[in-house]
C-alpha cells in the first residue's frame, strides 16, 4: 500500500510504500547549530520521508531513526549551484560531465540542487531541447534539478515557445549571450525583446556580459600578433569589455523595467556595474562563481599548455589578483547576490581542440564540487562573512529569486530535506586525483579549504557520509521555477504603476512651418 502526503508547502510529495517505511526514511540530526539565512540558532532537526518534519530541541522521535550527531557543526540548507552545464553539446564537443557524474560531485561537495543549462544550438525547438535535456536529468541526476532555457535570437516561435517553457512547463529563466559572436550572440534590439518578453511571463532574463562583436576584433589582433596560446584568450577579453556589456544589459532592463540577471561576474569592473546598477535602483541579481571568487588570471601565463588551458572560460578570470577577494566583499555586502559556478568541464584532449588556436579551446572550468567549500573558506574563514551570509550566498538567495523558496533554501518545518551538516573545523585539500568531478583537471588544484561537509542529506537520504558517498542514479526531482517570484517582480510590478505624467498646457496655435514650401 502507499501513504500519500501533501508537505505543509502543498507541494506533491513522491508516494513511498508503507513497508520500506524505516530507519532510513527518518533521520534525526542532534545537537548542532540550524544556520537560516537570518539566524542561528541551537535544535534538533527531524527528517521523515523527505522532508524537514521538526526543528526545535529535546524533539520527541518515533523509533528507528538514524541519529546524527551533529555536535560542534552546523547544520545548513543545501547548496544550489545556480549556473551549471552537465551534459551540455558546446563549442563543438559535449561536457565531460553528465547529470550522474556532475550531481555525484555537487551532493559530495554540499550541493543539493543544481540549475542547468539548455542550448539548442541549432535553433530548431527550444521546447524539444529542454524535453531532451529533462529525459536526461530524470534517468541521471542524483539530486535535484531545474533548468535555465538559452536564447540565441528572438522572434514569434522563440516568444511561443518561452510562453509554454514558463506557463506549462516550470521554467522562469532564459539566458542570452552578448558573446560568441556568430555562435551564440544576440544584438541589442533582440536582447531588448527578450527582456520585455521575459517581463511578461514573470521570467528572470541572465545575460553573459560581454562585448562580443569587440572580441572579434580582439582576437584577430592578437592572432596577429603571433599569439596562439591561451593567454590570447585572456589578452583577447579585457575587462572592460566586461564591464561595458554588463552596464549595457543593466541600462536596457532599468529601460524596459524588467529584471536582469548578470551570469558569472568576473571582473572588479563588472562587479562594480552591478552595484551601481542596484544603487541606480535597477533590479539586478549579479552572480560571482566560484572560480572567479578564489583563483586568478595569472594561470594564463603557466608555461604548461594543459594547466593555462585548463583554466580558460569566459569571461576570462582576471589578470589582477586582487579579483577575487574583491568579488567576495561584494558578495558579502550584498552587491552581489549568490553564487553558481559555471561548471562546464572538458577534458584535456578536448581543450586540444584549441592547440593551435586559442578561440577554439572549448569554455569553461569546473566548480560544483568545490563551490561550497571554496566560498565557507575565502567568505566564512577569512571573516568577511558570517555563517547566515554563507547560507543566503550558497542557497537562500537563489531560492528567492527562482521562486522555490522556502521549499529549498531553508531549513524549517515542511521544506525539502536538502540539509548538510557542515564541519567547519575540518580541512581539506582540493585536488583532481579525489575530486568525483568526471574531468582531467582541477582550477583549485592544491588549495586546502577549511569547512567541509560531515553529511549531505539530499531529498530526506544521507547520500554523502564523512567523504562516502551513497548517491542513486536517477533520484534526482525536477524542481519547477514558479512564474513571477515576488523576491524580483514585485519591485518591477510597483514601478509599471508609477509612470510620469505629461505636463497639461494649452494647445499652440501659432504658425507652423510648411516644409514643402520652405524646401
Ligand atoms: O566559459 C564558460 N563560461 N563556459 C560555459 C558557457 C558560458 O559562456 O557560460
Ligand atoms: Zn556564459
Ligand atoms: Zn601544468
């Protein structure tokens, strides 16, 4: 027989049959510190049947759970990692991680739920892209999933098609590319109708920021030049070309007032763009990652083709090594919003696509697995943030704006039980040799990392266990995103309201000129 449950939330709940109904359905985790986005506070959490049952303390249990101790450590909602791209075709060759391999390296990391891309790059149907890359998630993932929709143009069957991604399906975000001219590149005018559209069916808009036609030109500069390699990627993308996209996306949407949402921030620059946009009153999200918020463009100059390769993703990391500590202030005061990590890995036989041409190695570095660890390190350890600071930046905040919150992002009575116990005493060293990231290399490489996860609990099963894991394939949910999350659009509704009025005077009724005469 089968028990049916709706969560406090209403939200539908996977039935579970009665008789398997046991120890590992219940888990009480004892004694530790609950870290919310606004407090901290000392209480047992209770898990049954997926789902965060109690918080509180002395809580009276059923028999047969699983007891965690959790003393000394803290016990936080899981990761979401908002920008991945598991199982993605791109540049011309497939990611080296799928949804299995990709979710394994999220849940071993303190990740819980990941927000993956869907390109068509072929522009034939977005709606059979993001069919096909769902198939895929629901046969692979271990964790939960939800979707951003790429956009590479703009016309009546893309604004068809965004409608029922968002009103039938649970997608609220699309992203578009100021770069990767010729590729993926929108111009403006398209850009503008993708924000209106967006605007209109409550979607958030993400935009790679990044001026590619200027690129172009860059790159067949410093092609002249003789520059082959892959500091010509960087040489090749200067950050002002990062900052000057990044401003523009934001003046369009403060335009057309809707939202806009800057993917992977890179630079000082950008990140600046973003906090003036938010003081200019702007609705805008900025999105640092892990990669950019702890490691640094100088990897460009290594003599070692594989390791400069390896780090090659765009926007390029920054030649100032003062980047990344910057970044990471401005996530902690709240110019920056949360955080992703652009996982999007190649092998380095791929990247040797580019050998002989640095605009041909395949984009993108990893991170899912490292983020959390990475962030509670340079964010947490170097006091910059607190542990509340942490759980919004990691999880909360991305809840919020994609509309799952406090199903995700939370741990509270009813959420999903997506809960890591977090060790902030332990260390540990990053290296491609024990990371479950399924590619060659690893851009922290060597960095030890204090504050790791003891235990990662992804939909109410212990899934990873002082670095053991017990992941299954496949037990991974689509989480829809809701239309309209009030942490973005209810600004944007107020101000539609609030337009200027004409100025009442009385009608002229002077000469006018006769330009058919005077011409
Ligand atoms: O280098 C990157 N960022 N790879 C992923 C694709 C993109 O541009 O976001
Ligand atoms: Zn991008
Ligand atoms: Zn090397």
């Amino acid at each position: 027989s089968f028990s049916e449950e709706k969560s406090p939330l209403s939200l539908p709940v996977k039935k579970i049959p009665v008789h398997i109904k046991s120890a590992q359905n219940r888990i009480l985790i004892k004694g530790g510190r609950v870290v919310n986005h606004d407090r901290i506070f000392h209480a047992d959490v209770f898990i049954e049947d997926g789902l965060i049952k109690d918080v509180g303390d002395n809580l009276m249990i059923p028999g047969g759970a699983k007891v965690i101790d959790a003393k000394g450590k803290y016990v936080i909602p899981g990761g979401i990692d908002t920008n991945t791209s598991l199982a993605l075709e791109f540049m011309g060759t497939r990611t080296a991680d799928d949804f299995y391999s990709g979710t394994k390296a999220a849940l071993a990391g303190g990740t819980t739920m990941v927000m993956n891309f869907v390109l068509d790059a072929k522009k034939k149907s977005l709606l059979d892209a993001f069919e096909a890359s769902k198939s895929q998630a629901e046969l692979n993932a271990c964790c939960d999933y939800a979707f951003h929709v790429c956009l590479l143009n703009f016309n009546d069957q893309v604004g068809k098609e965004m409608e029922t991604l968002v009103n039938q399906k649970g997608v609220n975000s699309f992203k578009v590319f100021m770069a990767y001219k010729d590729y993926l590149m929108v111009n403006d005018a398209d850009m503008i109708k993708v924000f209106k559209k967006c605007k209109e069916l409550g979607a958030i808009p993400m935009v790679h920021a990044e001026n590619g036609d200027v690129i172009d030109e860059c790159q067949k500069k410093i092609k002249n030049l003789g520059i082959t390699g892959p500091e010509g990627h960087l040489l090749s993308r200067p950050e002002s070309l990062e900052a000057e996209a990044t401003n523009r996306a934001i003046t369009i949407a403060h335009e057309v007032n809707s939202p806009v949402y800057i993917v992977h921030v890179m630079s000082k620059s950008a990140a600046m763009a973003v906090s003036e946009g938010k003081r200019k009153g702007t609705v805008v999200i900025g999105e640092p990652i892990a990669a950019g918020l702890a490691t640094d463009g100088t990897h460009y100059y290594n003599k070692c083709w594989r390791h400069s390769a390896g780090h090659v993703m765009s926007p390029p990391l920054r030649e100032d090594v003062s980047t990344p500590g910057y970044l990471m202030d401005l996530l902690a005061s709240g110019d920056l919003e949360l955080t992703g990590t652009d996982h999007c890995v190649f092998n380095t036989n791929q990247k040797a696509l580019g050998k002989d041409d640095f605009s041909k190695i395949p984009n993108g570095v990893n991170g899912v697995e490292d983020r959390m660890t990475v962030i509670w390190d340079r964010g947490v350890g170097t006091g910059k943030m607190d542990p509340c600071r942490f759980v919004a930046v990691t999880s909360t905040n991305a809840a919020k704006v994609f509309n799952i919150y406090p199903r995700k992002g939370y741990i509270g009575k009813g959420s999903d039980a997506d809960v890591v116990v977090w060790d902030p005493d332990t260390s540990k060293t990053i290296s491609v040799k024990t990371h479950h990231q399924a590619v060659d290399f690893n851009i922290f490489e060597g960095m030890t990392c204090q504050g790791v996860p003891m235990v990662v609990i992804s939909n109410g099963k212990v899934v990873c266990e002082e670095g053991n894991l017990h992941v299954s394939q496949g037990a991974g949910r689509f989480v829809e995103t809701p239309a309209f999350p009030e942490h973005v659009f209810e600004r944007i509704k107020k101000r539609d309201g609030l337009n200027p009025a004409k100025v009442d005077r009385e009608v002229y009724t002077g000469p006018v000129v006769d330009l058919t005469k005077e011409l």
